[in-house]
C-alpha cells in the first residue's frame, strides 16, 4: 500500500508552523488512527473525515489508515486539518493525484455531509503557507475572499469534498451544492468614525490628543464623570494616520484568528478596544487552557486599547500590560508551547479622582474620605503609570462654554493632517533606525552621542529629575514627548519650551 502526503498549517499565537499529513494504507483490520499529538478536536477527525467522504460519493478505503501530522511534538490543534487529512487517505488510495495532493497546502473542516465549513484564522494561515513557499492553497470557499488577501499565493475554494477530489484529478461526476459561508456582518471598513469637533472646549486635552496620535505615546486622562474622558479616547483613532500594508495585513490577521469578520479588503482604520472592567487577565492579554487565543490588547496592536474606569479592573490584570508596553510583544508561556502575539497598541486610561466622582469639582461635594481616594486610584501601580507618557487632568465644560457654543479647537480631518505631517518629520528622522515614531525611541537612543539636547534646554528636566519627581523612565518618556511636540512645531529640534510643556503633560496630574 502507498504513502501520500500534503500540507497543513498549525497556527500558534499568530505564528503558523507547517504540518505535513501522512496517510498510510495496510492490508490488517479495518481501522482510522490519527497520531501526532492532536488535540481532542482534531482527535475526533476520523469520524468526521470518514462520514463525509462516505456522504460525498467518494468513500475511503476498508483497510487500517494511519495518519501522521509532523512534526509530531508540535502541538495542533482545531478541525481545520480535515480537509488535509481526507485527500491524503484518498492520495493513498490512488483516488485522486497523489502529487497534486502534494503540492497544494489544504485548510478546512468537513461537515458530515462533506462540504466544508468557513474557519478561524485562514488568513494567517494562508500567510504562513506564502512565507513556507507555497503557492497554491486550498480552503472552503466561504473563506476563499479572506484567503486571497494574501499576495502571490493561488487560492482555491471549494465547497465540498468531492469538489477538491474532482480539482485533484478524482474520476468523479460534478455534484453541486450549496457552499457554507460565513454569517454576513457589518464589514469592518464600514464602522463610524467620531469626529473631534463634537468636543467643546478641553483645548488643552485635544492637544494632547493630537501629541498622543503624533508620537505613539500612551495617556492617562483623570477627571469627573460627564468632562469628556470617553468622548476624547474614543475619538483618538479617527485623527491616527491609516494602516500601512503591513500593519493592516497583520491587523486583519488578528480579526481572522479572534473569529471576528473579514471584509474583502484589509483593514486599513486602526483597531479600538475597550473591554469592561470585568475583563480577566486572559480576557485582556490573551490565554486559555487548550488553544491560545488572543485578548483585547493583541487585537488592539497598531490601534487603541482604551480601559475606561481604569481603577475599577484587577490590579493583577492592569500589572499584566507592564512587560507589553516595554516590549510590544504578548508572550504567552504553556507547557507545550509558547505563543506570541503583537502588542504594539497606544493605551489609554480613564479614571474618576475618587469613588464618588466629586473629588476636586467646583459646587460639588465629595463624600469619600482620603484613604478611600487613595485607595482607588492606588489600583494604578506606580510601575504601569510610570510607563504612560503623557497623564491629564480634564475639567467638566462650564455651562458658559456650552451656552455660547464654543467652537471646536480641530476637526478630525485637520488633526490627521496633523498628525500624519509630524509622523512624516519623525520617520525621517529616524529613517536610519528600526523605529519610526517617537514613542517607540530608547531614551539610551535619545541621549546619545549627537542626539543628546543641550543643558539648558534640559535644565527644567534634569531639575525634577535631582528633586525625585520623574524617575528616569519618566525622563526619557519625556524627551519622547518633547520631540513630538517639536515634530508638531516643525522644529528641527525641541526647545526649552516643548520640554517644559512635555514635563507639564507628564506631571498634570500631580500638578
């Protein structure tokens, strides 16, 4: 009896590792045994695979198939082998061309009436199939669109079992059916975009908004309830310059593996989540007991990640953006396996000074006693809000301000305009590094040789940095903030100004 082989894709984090299947025919007892190490999903391939060829008209062999996945200590996961796995036992049979089969890596999961189902993150399955040098893949046709987002790589949809038998060369009549298809949603390009010239007054805030957009960096907005905190972060992704093509296929990569919709085009606005404060640590960075899933800071890479009534979540959950923000990467450490996914997202935070709420507004009483207050904005460890560039106090609106109809300081197209001009100023500037915007710059970069700014222009930093009122994380956070504020002046180099009003967007708070 003969050996086929053909590929698969086994996705680890948004990493995919290519599986080749096995399938070998003996002349012993009746039997189906799948080994290298499945888990209970792909264990139950067999029946699966056995009833829908059977239902398809193109049944498999009575005699002993074994069928191997290798590497066999990788771990794999999910029914989207299935597809792999049924033309591998029909190439073993000599149903359909065996080197066919070879050639082509096969996605999908079979229904019992043999046609094949729409999965789970095929578009960074077909990527990793392109990156291994394939360029043929074969999935349902309910994710054929999604598929042929990837460049230089044929994709074939089908929707059945005996269609891909009949593609591969099988001596089968044609049998039309009804092909399964995702459910329709909303595509994701379609989704509002919220203008910031629905915001009154807070100029200050728009401001660092903009900074924020500019530069990358990461804020913290406090202030009472009603003042425009949600209303600010939300708005934060329409003034973001759109998606360049790697940051949008790996945007839309993530959306495919968190089984969220896919458009026919990928996604080029920058993604926005913001999870309720109930949120787990798995919920937030990723996790689960089987197959790792992403959580809301993964699919938040090269967007926003907004934590509204940020005290009110976990400080265990908080703390566990700490390593993210440094590294820009989610580690997710199992005993089999480890997976990774993208951090690259802005954070921004959103907190009431005080339980109550009342904290600091004028007519207002608080009725939270110190150590209350303490104690919730406590929830913010010292080492997360240190890593947070830019830290904000914003103020209710004044009924005088909301009488007399003050005019809006930007409109969101204005401020992208902005926005992306800085941005411009920055990656020219650091064309000659791997980082393209000021948040991402090592302050060890900053201060280097020909990069480091005169004393008296940090003179008011290197002060608060002597009295203990910035750590030196803070300082270099700073110095990011600076540049930015310089790129947003046109100037060729921040001054003594842009650095003190960078101190003043890090220490408002305090303030």
């Amino acid at each position: 009896m003969a050996v086929a082989r053909t590929h698969s894709v086994a996705l680890l984090g948004l990493t995919g590792a290519v599986v080749e299947i096995e399938a070998d025919i003996s002349g012993t007892l009746p039997g189906f045994t799948l080994i290298g190490l499945p888990d209970s999903a792909l264990s139950e391939a067999q029946h699966r695979v056995r009833a829908a060829a059977t239902n398809s008209g193109c049944a498999l062999t009575s005699h002993k198939l074994t069928i191997n996945l290798s590497p066999a200590a990788l771990p794999k996961h999910g029914s989207g082998f299935d597809l792999g796995i049924a033309m591998a036992c029909l190439a073993a049979a000599g149903n359909v061309g065996a080197e066919s089969v070879d050639r082509v890596l096969h996605l999908g999961e079979l229904g019992l009436d043999g046609r094949l189902r729409p999965g789970v993150g095929v578009l960074p399955a077909v990527l990793a199939a392109a990156r291994a040098g394939f360029t043929t893949v074969m999935v349902p046709a309910g994710n054929a669109d999604e598929a042929s987002l990837v460049p230089s790589v044929r994709v074939v949809g089908v929707a059945s079992l005996r269609d891909a038998a009949i593609w591969h060369g099988g001596d089968y009549d044609p049998r039309p059916v009804d092909p399964l298809l995702p459910p329709a949603s909303t595509d994701c390009e379609t989704q509002p975009v919220l203008d910031l010239a629905d915001v009154i007054g807070n100029a200050d805030a728009v401001e660092a908004l903009q900074v924020a957009a500019a530069g990358g960096h990461h804020m913290f907005l406090l202030g009472p309830p009603g003042a425009g905190k949600t209303m600010l972060a939300s708005r934060l992704p329409g003034i973001l310059p759109p998606l360049d093509a790697d940051a949008a296929l790996e945007v839309t990569s993530m959306r495919s593996l968190s089984g969220l919709p896919v458009g026919r085009a990928l996604m080029t606005t920058p993604p926005f989540e913001s999870p309720h404060h109930t949120a787990t640590a798995a919920a937030l960075v990723g996790g689960g007991s089987g197959q790792i899933r992403p959580g809301a800071a993964a699919r938040a890479s090269c967007g926003v990640l907004f934590l509204d009534e940020a005290p009110e979540f976990s400080s265990a959950v908080l703390d566990a953006l700490r390593q993210p923000l440094e590294s820009g990467v989610i580690s997710i450490h199992r005993a089999r396996s480890t997976a990774h996914f993208p951090a690259r997202f802005q954070l921004v935070l959103a907190a009431n000074p005080c339980p109550c709420g009342n904290y600091g507004v004028r007519d207002a009483e608080c009725s939270c006693p110190p150590q209350a207050r303490r104690r919730y904005l406590g929830r913010l460890s010292g080492p997360l809000l240190d890593r947070i560039d830019i830290q904000l106090r914003v103020q209710r609106i004044t009924s005088t301000a909301l009488k007399l109809g003050e005019a809006p300081t930007a409109t969101s197209a204005a401020a992208r305009q902005r926005v992306q001009a800085a941005r411009a100023a920055a990656a020219d500037r650091l064309s000659e590094s791997p980082w393209r915007v000021n948040g991402e710059v090592p302050g060890s970069w900053l201060r280097g040789p020909g990069r480091r700014l005169p004393s008296p222009v940090t003179a008011v930093l290197d002060r608060a940095l002597e009295r203990g009122g910035i750590t030196m994380r803070g300082y270099d956070r700073v110095l990011r903030v600076a540049w930015t504020l310089a790129d947003l002046d046109s100037a060729t180099s921040p001054t003594a100004d842009h650095l003190g009003r960078a101190l003043y967007l890090r220490r408002a708070i305090s303030a």
